[in-house]
C-alpha cells in the first residue's frame, strides 16, 4: 500500500481518531492501478483531528490537500505523488455542501486544486467505461468550478474540459498578477490525456 498506509498511520496515531479503516473497491480488490485510496475515518474528537490534518499531511509533500466541497459528509481530499489520491471520510460527520465557487485572487489556488483532483477522479471513471457518470460529473464541474471562471458551454470530454480550464486560468493569472504552481497538473494531465487501451491496467492484489 506504500505512501497511502503511511497517511492512514499518520492519522491513525492521532489520539482523537479511535479507528481508520480501508473503504471502496481497494478494499473489496476490484480496483484499477487508478483508483482512490479510501479511508473511513472515525473521531471522538472531530474538530481536532481537522485542525490537525494539514500539519499531519504535511510530512508526506502533497501535491493538493483539501476539504471536498460537494460532499454530504467531511472528506479530506489528498493528492501525492503518482499521481495518487487518498481520500480520509469522515462518513459520520455531516455537513452542508458548498455553493459554486466565488472566483477571486484568493480562491484561484482552491479552484486549481479542486479542478486537478476531480480530474484523476474522472480519468479513473473514464476507464471503467462509465461514461454516463463522467458526462453528469462534467456538468456538475460547470456549474460549480467552469461557470464561475468564465467558461460558457458544459465540456464533452476531459479534454475539452482541461482545454477550457487552463485557457481561463491563464486569462484570471494575468488579471490578478498570479502564477500558480504546476506541479499537480503535471502529474495529472498526462494521466487525463492518456490513450485508453494501454494506459491504466486492472489492479490486482498481491496473494
């Protein structure tokens, strides 16, 4: 399990967390080499492993490490390198989800980390062949992330979809005198723009 075991240590150590549990198709053994890492994460004290979950990630040099917006449950998104995504849920914390972003010089980096995050998260959708799951998703990422920046129409593919992103990425930098880092997409966007049939094989367990 290599970094992802380590990150469910960290966390495990933690003295607030009581249990961290393996979820998801790595723990049933159907997953692909691109799926998540999912760890269900249960908290006596909730609010104190949260403060505590960035300078806990730290150590492990996160490409993005992030609150998800759009769920009914606190989750914490981490990306490393990999590109590999590990997921901490904390199923029995609930939460409102947030509304669409509010685009400014303050949110640009949330907004390019949570774009890249979604993005390996399609790709591994993508190559399961669910397709239906990754066109609904894509309107979902319009409304919430593309909309807001300024991208008119709802894109078809992960292409169009990073093609879009990046040029109004480029247009906000310049408008608020930034430049953000590259290193997540970097990791990602070959993952993205990969050929299906000979990229992503299925994962298999070792016996």
């Amino acid at each position: 399990m290599g970094i992802a075991e380590d990150v469910a240590g960290a966390v495990r150590a933690h003295p607030a967390v009581r249990d961290v549990r393996l979820v998801g198709s790595r723990s049933r053994g159907d997953a692909i080499e691109l799926s998540d890492w999912d760890f269900q994460v249960t908290a006596d004290d909730f609010g104190g492993i949260a403060r505590d979950l960035p300078g806990l990630v730290g150590r492990f040099d996160p490409l993005a490490a992030q609150w998800d917006r759009l769920r009914d449950h606190e989750c914490f998104l981490l990306m490393v390198d990999g590109p590999t995504k590990i997921d901490l849920i904390f199923a029995d914390v609930s939460r409102s989800r947030y509304p669409p972003w509010r685009v400014g010089p303050d949110t640009l980096p949330g907004i390019d980390a949570q774009f890249w995050d979604w993005m390996l998260w399609l790709a591994g959708k993508r190559r399961r062949g669910k397709r239906d799951l990754v066109r609904v998703e894509l309107y979902k990422m319009h409304e919430h992330l593309l909309a807001p920046m300024g991208v008119a129409g709802v894109p078809v593919t992960l292409g169009e979809a990073v093609e879009c992103y990046r040029r109004v990425r480029l247009r906000l930098e310049k408008r608020y005198g930034q430049h953000l880092p590259r290193r997540l997409e970097e990791a990602v966007l070959p993952v993205v723009l990969a050929p299906l049939d000979d990229y992503y094989q299925p994962f298999h367990r070792a016996q």
